[in-house]
C-alpha cells in the first residue's frame, strides 16, 4: 500500500483546494493519519472509497478524541550572543492551543485487502462550533459510529440521516466521554457512604436520626430534602 | 458539567407507526426478552406475527469502558475485557494484550503464543456449545436443550477453574506474560474430549 505521502499528494491532487496534514504518532505502533479539513472531507473521503489503488471501501471504526485547551511547551537550541560568547542557549516557547474534538475514521480496503488508513476530522472547538460532516453517505457503517460520538462527545454531525443519542438514554444531557464531564453527585445509591461518596451524599439527603449512631448528616440548606 | 450544553437534536419521534396504519401493532421486544440475551431492545411494528418495521434501541450493557479506561492502567484494564463478551473472554484478553503489547512494542515469548492459542480455543469451544443451547432455545425449545449444552461447557469451566480460580472471567492474559498453567493443557484438552 502507498505511504501516507503519497496517498496525501494523490488525494491534494484528486481534490483541490483540500488541505490535508500528516499526524504523525510516533512509537512502536506507527500509524500516521490524515488530518482533512472540513469543507473538504466528503469529497476526499469519496476519492480514498472510489480510487482504483486505494479501495477503502470498508470504515471499521469511527471514534472521538477530546483535546482540551492545553499548553505545549517547545524547547530549542538557540544561538545567542551571552557575555560576549555566542552559545547554544535553550528557548523555551510555549504555544496555547484552544481545544478542539476530533474524529478519527479507519479505513481499510475489502478488495485490495490493506490498510489501515486513518483519517482525522477536527471541529473548530468544543462549544458551539462542535460540527464536522458527516462521512455515512460514503461509508454507511459510520452511521451508528457517528451517533456515537455525538452521544459521547457531543460532536454535530451535518448531513447524518438520524442523529440521536446511541447508547445513553435520549433525555440525558451532557455528554460523558468529554474530559470535563463530572458525574452526578446522586447517580448512585450508596446504602453506608464514607469518604468522598459520604461528602457528596450530605448534600443531597435529609439529616438522619440520632439514635442511629451515625454520623450527623445535614443538607447544605434547609430547603434541601430528600427529593429536592 | 460541561460549561455550555449544545441544544438537544430535534429528535425523530419514537412511535413508528400512525394512525393511518391501522393494522400494525408496535411492540417493544425490551432487553429483557429471552431472545435477546440482555443486550438490546427492539421496537417493532408487527402486523399479525410478520414484522413489518423494527427499530434497534442500543445502550443496555455499555458500561463505558473507554472512560474506566482513561483512569485504569493498562494491567488494570484487563478484567473490564473479560466482560466485554463474557462467552469469549479469553479472546478479548488476548485483543487487549496484542494492542498493547503493539503500542509498547513489547515481544511475546513462543510458550505465551502457544498457550494463548489453546487457552483461546477452549474459549471458543465452550462459547460454541453455548452458542448450540442458546440456538435451540430461541427456536423453541424451552431450555432442556440449553442445559444439556451447558453440562458439556461445564467441563471446560471446569478446567478454566483449575486454571486460574475462575470459572468465566479470568483476566489471564496479561500483556506481558503467559498464563500460568498449574497443569499440562495437553492433558486437560485430552479430557473434555
């Protein structure tokens, strides 16, 4: 099968006006993927299906990845002029990048038997610009896979046939796979909480009698009952 | 919570069907029907006993592994594969530890290989008698069938027990050595032939 160079100059080639970029994922597994922008993905995705070499005919998985806003410090050796001398000088540069969500599609090819190509899709952040295309008109297995990313990760996708929550039920709200998602206080019903799980009952369940022995627990306020 | 909510999606109805299709019935086979085996729920819109629409509602044993995941290690992730699919867990021990050792670049001794390739067909074996039980009592057959098929899989069980002190679950397959094996496998397949 062709290299990620390769299949990224055809694909440039095959669409204009697309910008793809290499992710390269250093280590033993090696498996760079292709970062496609997003006016442009559907078109790309339909030439890496529809090329004679290619074939990618096959979307085995579709997943989301959830990048927050994080700070990546860069240090290089610089020449500079220190006393007079010129040294090789350490510049830290720190670079804040604002977060995004992705999704990541493998590819691989039924006919030709190779793969896996691994493409990226990123949104332009994690709020209200969470939208991507969707990529089921191409590959129809990325239909539940793509649910399940706006299920989890709370990622729009723009042209999907049925865009509803897969796995959680359909009243829920907030989508668990994010990195800032914290459970409910009271998702759970503990009979004899301690610790951290006692700290968060308090605030949730009416004071308990004296004569049991335990531990005065006291809502945060009176207004705070059982059901409340 | 995550500090904005994006607006809910303006769902598809859940009924299937409308006043003008007098003759279905919808019916909703739950999770906790026989047939299917606890997993999933179907919505179906039945016109005597021919089903004419059906509607799959998924979620009922995600156990979001992929967020347990993100605050195990990779040893300690090992038991929830056992659970993904509890009739193969051998299998999905072995997946998890090829991608991880894949990620780690991380060489198998030969004896680990073989053993794995083994302890993975006995998983195999008992999963397919199951597989028969299961198969014959969805046809119909009200459940002796299933229990004959189970009192041949309990002998693998059996051997599974000896192997590792569970009978099912057993996270054996550790990333970066063999399952320890108190007794000769060769020896142990000869039997529950």
């Amino acid at each position: 099968m062709e290299s990620s160079d390769e299949i990224k100059a055809r694909a440039k080639a095959a669409v204009p006006g697309a910008k793809i970029d290499i992710v390269s994922n250093p280590g033993p597994a090696n498996q760079p993927s292709l970062l496609i922008d997003n006016e442009h993905a559907s078109a790309v995705a339909r030439f890496l299906r529809d090329d004679p070499a290619l074939r990618l005919d096959f979307c085995s998985n579709a997943t989301g990845v959830d990048w927050l806003d994080r700070t990546v410090k860069k240090t290089v050796k610089v020449k500079k002029v220190v006393d007079g001398v010129e040294k090789d000088v350490d510049q830290t540069t720190e670079e804040k990048i604002p977060g995004y969500l992705e999704a990541v599609y493998h590819l691989y090819s039924m006919t030709h038997k190779h793969g896996p190509v691994i493409i990226r899709m990123r949104t332009a952040d994690r709020a209200e610009g969470a939208r991507l295309p969707s990529l089921t008109p191409i590959w129809r297995s990325a239909e539940f896979q793509e649910r399940e990313i706006f299920d989890l990760y709370g990622v729009r996708f723009d042209d999907h046939p049925d865009l509803r929550r897969i796995l959680m039920w359909d009243e829920f709200e907030d989508y668990p796979m994010r990195k800032d998602y914290r459970e409910p206080d009271d998702y759970e019903f503990e009979p004899t909480p301690h610790d951290d799980v006692l700290e968060k009952a308090k605030q949730h369940y009416n004071p308990r009698p004296q004569l049991d022995g335990a531990e005065n627990i006291t809502p945060r306020n009176e207004a705070e009952t059982l059901n409340g | 919570m995550s500090e904005q909510i994006l607006e809910t999606v303006e769902r598809p109805p859940t009924r299937m069907t409308s006043r003008l299709d007098g003759e279905l019935m919808e019916v909703s086979m739950g999770p906790q029907h026989p047939s299917t085996h606890g997993v999933f729920r179907m919505n179906v819109a039945l016109e005597g006993e021919i089903v004419r629409k059906l509607k799959p509602v998924f979620g009922y044993l995600h156990r979001n592994h992929e967020k347990i995941g993100e605050n195990t290690s990779y040893l300690g992730s090992m038991p929830y594969t056992d659970r993904l699919d509890y009739f193969c867990s051998m299998t999905n021990n072995w997946a998890y530890a090829l991608s991880v050792e894949k990620l780690a670049g991380i060489e198998v001794p030969e004896r680990a290989e073989y053993l794995r390739v083994i302890l993975a067909e006995l998983t195999r074996l008992q999963n397919h008698a199951s597989l028969i039980g299961f198969l014959l009592s969805d046809m119909g057959a009200w459940g002796t069938p299933l229990m004959y098929a189970f009192r041949e899989r309990e002998k693998i069980l059996d051997l599974f027990e000896s192997l590792s002190g569970s009978r099912m679950m057993w996270s054996a397959n550790c990333p970066l050595s063999s399952p320890s094996m108190p007794v000769s496998p060769v020896r142990c397949c000869a039997h529950v032939a």
